[in-house]
C-alpha cells in the first residue's frame, strides 16, 4: 500500500506542478487555444487562474517535500485533501459547462487525490 500511495503522490505532484505553472505563467488567451477542454480559462479572471495555479503548486509541494524531509509529515494528507477539494471544483464545473470528458478526467484526479488523503490519514500514515 505504501507504494502505491508514493506512486500515486508523484504523479498528482508532477500533473499539479505542471498544471500549476501553466495556469501561473501562460497567458489565458493562449491557454484557450490548446484546445476545448482549456477553454474554462476565459471564465476566469487572470487573477482567479494565478490563485488556482498557486494552489496547485502548494498542494503539489505538500504532497511530497513533508514526507522526503520528514517535516510534518500530517501536511501530506491535508494538502491531499485540498487537492481533493480543489478538483471537486473543478468537476462541478465542468459539469455546469457540458464538459463530460474533461469532467471524468477531473474527477479521476479528485480520486487520486483522495486516495492519498484516506491512506496518509488512515491506512499508511507516516506517523504513529
């Protein structure tokens, strides 16, 4: 289990990192021509897409940098479940928006990431 877990936490870290910085340093007008799933961004004020980039990134960092440094190591589950939070969001709107795919991939994300929040706070914590 504690694998899988480390699996799925470097993955969610490295989608976030990305994505966080996308949504931080690409302007949104060339993020909506990537394609239909990224035209959310123009809902969003520049402002609101570098605060939700910013989060990802956090969430990312929270993720792993507690548990490699061994620094409260309880920030790993609650990052996850900020993670899961934030794509909750996410998938509600998508849904709102008729975004049936990016929905599903949207929430497989928020799966993961609850995943990891259950097992960190349940089945494999770092402490205890």
């Amino acid at each position: 289990m504690n694998i899988a877990l480390w699996i799925i936490t470097g993955l969610l870290t490295a989608i976030y990192l990305f994505s966080g910085f996308g949504k931080l340093f690409v302007p949104r007008e060339k993020m909506a021509q990537m394609g239909n799933a990224a035209r959310w961004v123009l809902d969003f004020k520049p402002g609101t897409l570098k605060a939700i980039g910013a989060l990802e990134i956090l969430g990312a960092v929270g993720l792993i940098l507690p548990a490699l440094l061994g620094i409260a190591p309880i920030l790993v589950p609650l990052a996850a479940s900020s993670l899961t939070l934030l794509m909750t969001g996410a998938v509600i709107m998508r849904i709102r928006r008729g975004e049936t795919i990016a929905a599903l991939v949207d929430g497989s994300y928020l799966a993961l990431a609850a995943f990891v929040a259950i097992g960190r706070f349940a089945l494999e914590p770092f402490t205890g």
